[in-house]
C-alpha cells in the first residue's frame, strides 16, 4: 500500500476543512470520543448538527473565530490507500502556511464556493499550485446545496476555470461538484446531481495514479552525516549518510562529490542491516565509496554522467514569507537541503500581480509577494531546475538576525 | 526502471532517519526524550537504522515522575544495557523536594503536569539545543498543527501562531541561544503504523502493552491501575480485570483497557476494529477541549 499526501487549498470559507471533516466523518474515521468532543462543542451548524470543521481547527483561535490559522495533518486510510491530509488556511494572511502545507503533497484539491465562481484566493493558490508544480488537481465546486446543485452553475465556473488552468499550465484538472456540509459526492455519489457522471472525491482519490515520473538518472544524494564509529575492528569504516533526493544508486556507479568535483565508485550500500545492490530516491541509507576523499555534510553525491548545474547566480522564483520585507542590502542564509550558504537577492526581475497574473516591475517584495529574483549564493550551488527536478530545485531563505524561514525558492534558471 | 513509490512503513522509516540525521548535522547538543512508550522505544529504533554502526549522537533522557509502571522502567534499563547508549535521568521528585513545584492533592492529583519543570529545568542543566520526541500528529488536534521542527522560547513555550514555514524536507534549525527546538520524526505515523512498524521490526515492548491480570478501579469512566500513586478511597472497588494499556504514561494518569490482546496481531487486530482513540484513555487530555494546546504553550513534550 502506498501514501498519497494531498491538500486542500480556495479562499476563505470556501469549505476545506469542512471537506476534509466529511471526508473523515463518511469513511467513519472518526473515532467516538473525538465525535463526543464534537457534539460536546458549542461550534455548531445554524441547523444544530456537529461542524465538521472543527476536526482539523485544532487550535483554540481558531475555534473561536471559525477559520483557519495553520496547517492541520489528518491521516486516515481506506483499502486501497493511506492518505496524508493538509487542511491549509485559506486567509491570505496565512499564505505561508498553505505553502507549508503545500510543498510535500501531490495532489492539489482547490475548493471553490459555488456562489461566488473563481475569486483572488483561487486564482493566488492555484498559480502557487503550479510555481509549486503540483501535477494533480481536483477542483471541488462546494457548497452546491445552496445554488440548487445546479449543473448550469457548476459548467460555467468550470468552463472559468479551465481558462485559468490553462493560463497556468495546469496539466491535468478533474472537477467535481461537492457539498461539504451534505455529503453529496465527497464520499457517497450524490442523489441531488443526476447530471454529474463521474466519481465521488474519494473514489477519485482512491485511484489516481500519482505514480511519480521520476528523473530516473539524476541520482542525487545530499550528505547529511558521517558515520565513522573509530573503534578498533571499525576503524575504516566510512559511512555517508543521507536520503536519496532522485534518481538511483548502484553498487559500482561512478559518482562526483559536489562541490569539491572529486570522484569516486560506490563500494556498497547500506539500509541499515541490509545490502542492497541499488538504492532509489525516498530511501534513507549509507553510502562507502572505494576511494578515501574529504565529505561532509552539505556535500552532495551525484551521478557522474549527470551532473547537475553548478552556479552562485541564479533565477528563481521565490514565495515571500515574513512580515519583514524582503532587503537587498543584507546577506541571507540559503537553506538547500543540507547544505547552508549566504546569499543575496541581486535583483528583482519581475513581481507577479495576483488579479491579472501580469508580471510587474517592482522594487520590494513583502509578505505573500510571489515573483521572481536573481540571486548570488557564497558558495557554487550544485542543483536542478526546478522542473526537472523538484527535490534537488528547491531552497529556502533564513534571516540571520531572526532566524525565521522568509522564503520559499524555487530554481528556474542559471544565470550570470 | 525499479520501483519509485515505497511501501508506506518504507517512507515513513525513510523519512525519519532523514530527520533524525538533520538533528545530528544541524544541533550541537541535541537529545532524544525517551519516555518508555512505544513511541520512544520505535525512535530508538530508528535512531539505530540512522547512524549504527556508529553511536547515537545524543543522549536519551527520561523524565521520571517516580510514578511509573515498574516494568516501563526495567525495560528501560535492560535496552540502554542491549544499545549502550548513554541515559540520562530528570527526577520529578528533585522538582518536588527542592520546591519548584508542589505536588497536587485529591482524588485525581497526578505528577504529569509537574513533568514540565523537571523537562525544561533538565534542558537547561545539560543545554540542549534540540529535544527528539514521539508525538504524533494523528495523536491530538493541537500536534496536528505542529511542525516537525517546532521552536521553543526560553520559557519552553510553543507559540502556535508564530510557527515557521516548514517547506518541502528542507528544516531550518536555526536558533538564538536559550531557545530550543522539539522534534518530532514521527509526526506523519498513525498509532496502528507504530504497531506495524513494531511488528515487522520483531521490536520488544515492556510487557504492559499486552493483556495481563491486573488489580483496577473504574475512574470516571476509566480502568485505573490500583496502585499507590493513586489516592483511592473507600468508594474505589478493586476489581482484578485481564487488561493492558494502549499508551503508556505515569501510572495516575493512564487509563488500561479491557482486552485478550496477547500477542502483536491481536493488538493490531484490536487497533484497527477500535472506536475509541489512543488518548481518549489518557485522563489529562480530558480535561478541556484545548488542554494540550495549553500544555504545549507552557512546555509540554
Ligand atoms: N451550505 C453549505 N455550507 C458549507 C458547505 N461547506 C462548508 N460550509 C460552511 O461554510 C463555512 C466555512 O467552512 P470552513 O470549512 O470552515 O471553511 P474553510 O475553507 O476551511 O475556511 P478557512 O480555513 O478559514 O479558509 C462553515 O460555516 C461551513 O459550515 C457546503 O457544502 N454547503
Ligand atoms: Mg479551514
């Protein structure tokens, strides 16, 4: 069995954590003491029946003002799959945490309120649903309950949409008319919606194959320790340590060491007790090369014949998180896997206007800014574009002087 | 082309070693918090998977309440001696006897909330910049909120609205001094993965997991252990019940259920046929709808 990790992501009040309550609620996920502290809540439906919301607004503020702040992780598992839910905020101010909610999943799905059709929120998720390059979307026009579950409402803000998707180079959309409150096609088809032939939410869920497309030769390997026991019968083991980003490794690969540029063979690999001939990205293991040379963490192995790109200046997008506008004055930390260099931001090339998507000059970037910047790193920075490969085309920004994580990056070209 | 899309224990196995590695390379003084519990015995194993042959490169350490089941603590002892790994030990009672906290009284006094001071004074005694827990995130809805890395002021105190970005694998441990950070690489497991991973590991467990005899009371609607760290009264019937516990925390503050399970299957059995969760037999939960949230915000795990 495997896990499929998705969000939920639309403007305010558009539904998504009383989706995802629904979605639990209807699988009977829900265990009974966590249901009696839901009917024992004074948060309750105008019509009196329990607020599924409240399943995932775990935190006191936001029971008291009904939305959502952070990210929630929900888990449940039907039998064809696990699922690893994020419930992320719809409330622009809180753009950062569905970007956190965002990074690691698969599956985007992109609440609408049926009412109210494509607003700023949906088109702001969704174009950072495609900088972020999820390749799966399902948009849910919900609350149909109160335009009459009618097919002609639901065509038109899907036809609305499509325009955006494909503006956004969305590459595969599914649209599904749900009611949250009601039940209707989260999990059970709906009795109200006799013109809608395709599955429920789940059932969809249950059979996408997100089955990666991964860049199968770009073996990369951050170097995240240095296993090296010195005992007296260890005393030559030399064990690096880290989780393989893509790609995949062999026992007598040739492999470089970025950024030193020296190479080397794999002499074995190991998970744990086991010897694996190969090893594949999402893996945890230790690697041996067969020639002694100087790693450490921050180093990164890499398959000879597929080098990454290597360059202090770069392009890239960058996602705006803090409350202290960006500063083109001061050095950052940039955070790239393991491996930690200064940096700053050279120039801003273009900032993107949520409404029309236009790109604009600008000349600072704040909070939930998204645009695009060149950046000059300390060090030379051994990665891959960022859509060729995610795992190795990523980074975030520190703010020394805080220490808070300021930005998300994503690498788009070399530059000079 | 071999496969790309692990098993889920695979991932979820890979994705703690990968954590527990970050705290290696990024904290000078981290530990790992080992309460005695399935939890805290599965992050032993994994920190075994991430850096063996080589030593852990922190510490365990236990806040001890004093209230303990008796075989939590004998298993404790006979797997740092199996591992040989170092142990440390905070004792509540030190907190008690050199004053900063003062022991609760009645029928439902329990040391837990008292662990606190013992935890944040421990942290300080040694410095340690990053502390390795077991929580999960489909424990509680406050944990579903809180990131794998998650900041602690001075004071220990979680602030749920100011938590970092957490974006892709990448964890930014950076901290000011005094401030530390809590950890948590199995945040994305379930309670039945745990026992899963538990069972295709052949890992061992004190034997309070499994169904035994055991002398009870019923406790606002809960199966005690009668023990003396209870105070009891004459309204308290002690019945003999063959029961275990699902989650192990000092002795007045978890609750035993009913059960045959004797073996692994049949606790995974039980697992999944169950209505109730993990800490609904768990007393200090029960107390507010935000009773974890607020311990967290005061330092809690
Ligand atoms: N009639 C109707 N009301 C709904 C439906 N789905 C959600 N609602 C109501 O819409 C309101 C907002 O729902 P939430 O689930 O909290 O919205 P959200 O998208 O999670 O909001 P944020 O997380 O704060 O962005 C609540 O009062 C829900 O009961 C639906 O399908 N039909
Ligand atoms: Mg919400």
């Amino acid at each position: 069995m495997n896990i499929l990790k998705f969000f939920t992501a639309g403007s305010v009040d558009d539904g998504k954590s009383t989706l995802i309550g629904r979605l639990l609620y209807d699988t009977d996920s829900i265990l009974a003491d966590q249901l009696e502290a839901l009917q024992a809540s004074n948060r309750k439906n105008d019509d009196g029946t329990i607020d599924l919301a409240i399943l995932t607004d775990g935190l006191r503020a936001e029971r008291e003002q009904g939305i959502t702040i952070d990210v929630a992780y929900k888990y449940f598992q039907t039998e064809k799959r696990k699922f690893i839910i994020a419930d992320t905020p719809g409330h622009i101010q809180y753009t950062r945490n569905m970007v956190t909610g965002a990074s690691t999943a698969k599956l985007a799905i992109i609440l609408i309120d049926a009412r109210n059709g494509v607003v700023e929120q949906t088109i702001r998720h969704s174009y950072l649903v495609s900088l972020l390059g999820i390749e799966h979307v399902v948009v849910c026009l919900n609350k149909m309950d109160m335009v009459g579950y009618s097919e002609t409402v639901f065509n038109a803000i899907t036809e609305k949409y499509k325009a955006l998707a494909a503006e956004l180079n969305l590459k595969e959309v599914t649209f599904i008319p749900v009611s949250a409150l009601k039940g209707d096609n989260v999990v059970n088809e709906s009795e109200h919606m006799q013109w809608y032939q395709g599955r429920s939410l789940l059932h969809f869920l249950e059979s996408v194959d997100v089955e990666d497309a991964l860049p199968y030769n770009l073996a990369r390997m951050p170097v995240q320790w240095v296993i090296r026991p010195q005992t007296d019968e260890l005393h030559d083991y030399r064990g690096y340590a880290g989780r393989i980003l893509s790609g995949s490794f062999n026992v007598d690969d040739k492999v470089t060491v970025l950024p030193s540029g020296h190479s080397s063979v794999i002499d074995r690999i190991e998970i744990f007790d086991q010897r694996p001939v190969e090893a594949f990205a999402g893996q945890s293991v230790t690697i041996h090369l067969k020639d002694n040379i100087d790693i450490s963490r921050g180093d990164v192995l890499v398959n000879s014949d597929h080098l990454p790109q290597s360059s202090q200046v770069i392009e890239a997008d960058l996602c705006w998180m803090d409350a202290r506008p960006l500063d083109d004055s001061i050095t950052y930390l940039l955070q790239h896997n393991s491996k930690i260099t200064k940096c700053k931001i050279r120039e801003i090339v273009y900032k993107v206007d949520i409404n029309t998507l236009a790109k604009q000059d600008a000349h600072d970037f704040k909070l939930n800014d998204i645009g695009r910047v060149v950046l000059k790193t300390a060090d030379e920075l051994p990665f891959d574009l960022y859509t060729e490969n995610k795992a190795n085309g990523a980074a975030i920004l520190v703010d020394s002087r805080t220490n808070l994580t300021v930005a998300a990056l994503m690498f788009r070209n070399v530059s000079y | 082309m071999s496969k790309v899309n692990l098993d889920y224990l695979d991932e979820l196995e890979a994705e703690a070693i990968h954590i527990l590695r970050e705290v290696a390379g990024q904290f000078e003084k981290p530990a790992l918090l080992f309460s005695g519990g399935k939890d805290s015995i599965t992050l032993v194993r994994l920190a075994e998977k991430a850096f063996r042959p080589g030593k852990f490169p922190f510490p365990l350490v236990h806040i001890d309440t004093g209230h303990n089941f008796e075989e939590t603590i004998t298993f404790r002892d006979q797997m740092i001696d199996r591992i040989g790994e170092k142990l440390i030990v905070g004792y509540v009672q030190e907190s008690i006897d050199e004053g900063k906290v003062i022991e609760q009284t009645g029928k439902n006094a329990s040391r837990n909330a008292l662990q606190t001071v013992t935890l944040l004074d421990t942290i300080a005694k040694y410095g340690f910049d990053a502390c390795i827990g077991g929580a999960r995130r489909d424990e509680e809805k406050a944990r579903a909120k809180e990131r794998i890395f998650s900041v602690r002021d001075e004071f220990g105190q979680w602030d749920p609205k100011r938590q970092r970005p957490e974006l892709w694998n990448i964890y930014n441990g950076r901290i000011h001094k005094g401030e530390n950070v809590r950890v948590f690489p199995i945040s994305n497991w379930t309670e039945l993965d745990v026992w899963n991973y538990i069972k295709r590991e052949k890992m061992e467990l004190p034997s309070i997991y499994f169904a035994h005899e055991r002398d009870c009371i019923t406790r606002n609607g809960q199966l005690m252990a009668a023990s003396p760290f209870l105070n009891m009264d004459e309204e308290d019937i002690v019945e003999r019940k063959k029961v275990r516990f699902r989650t192990v925390g000092d002795m007045s503050c978890t609750a035993a259920v009913s059960s045959d399970a004797t073996e692994l299957d049949d606790i995974i059995a039980e697992i999944s046929a169950s209505k109730i969760s993990e800490r609904g037999a768990r007393m200090d939960d029960k107390v507010s709808e935000a009773a974890m949230e607020d311990r967290k915000k005061g330092g809690y795990f």
